[in-house]
C-alpha cells in the first residue's frame, strides 16, 4: 500500500470516529451500530473525470445505496495532491459482511442504477480503480 494510501484511509477512519462521536451520543451510538461493518472505499477516477464521478454520487448513488440497505457514513475529497485531482474516499455502513455481500448485488443489478452508470459514462469511463477495505469497530470506538 503506498504511503498516500495508507495515510488516506487512517485519516477516513479517524474522520468517520469523529463524525460519529458528533451525530450521536454513546448510548445510542451503541445501540444503532452493534455488529456493523464499515466499508471503506476509495475511488480513483480517470484524468479530468473526478467532477464526473462526485456528480454522480451526488445526483443519484447516495440514493440507491440507501434503497438497497447501505447507510451512507460520509464521503471525502483529498485536499494534496496528486490524489485531490482524481480521488473521492467514502465509508458505508452495513448490518454485516452478509448484508453488503447481498446489497451489493441488488445495487449492481438495479435497472435504475445501471442507467445512471450508462448515461454517466457516456463520455467515457469514470472510475478508472476502487479499493474497498472491511472494517469492524474497537470495542473502544465512539461508534460501534
């Protein structure tokens, strides 16, 4: 894993703990969250098509995970370069490995999403890479 990579998604994890600790109080924190699974995804888009992607979740994604049981937990743009030009990192919430192994599928074969990746990628492709990382809470974590 390069160096940018890896201090990129420390930084995700650490912004989602804190976002968390900001959205919700311990208690219910706990109590919504037991045995989740977070998902870690890092997208990198072909040269020029970053504002094509961040459009595309804007405008439709967000929507459509959430309509296949995928909480949307937040989603960042790296502020250095070279990863601010073509980079977008989000992290989703699922009620398990199971749950997003299931989500997943649905999400792929919803006919309202593929015509939004078709009518997205009319210019070409827009995500030239994804990386997605699994991640359970520490029994310490703020959100669980």
């Amino acid at each position: 894993m390069s160096r940018f990579r890896l201090v990129a998604a420390t930084l995700s994890v650490f912004a989602v703990g804190f976002a968390a600790g900001q959205w919700f109080d311990g208690s219910e924190a706990q109590a919504q969250g037991r045995g989740k699974v977070f998902e870690l995804r890092t997208y990198t888009s072909p040269e020029g098509k970053l504002n094509d992607l961040v459009a595309r979740f804007r405008n439709d994604t967000l929507r459509i995970f959430e309509k296949h049981g995928m909480e949307n937990v937040g989603y960042w743009l790296p502020v250095d370069a070279p990863a601010s030009s073509n980079t977008l990192i989000y992290v989703l919430a699922h009620d398990s490995r199971d749950a997003a192994t299931k989500s997943w599928a649905a999400f792929r074969e919803d006919p309202e999403w593929k015509a939004v990746a078709e009518r997205t990628q009319a210019n070409g492709p827009i995500v030239s890479k994804v990386d997605s990382v699994f991640l359970e809470a520490t029994d310490f974590s703020p959100l669980k």
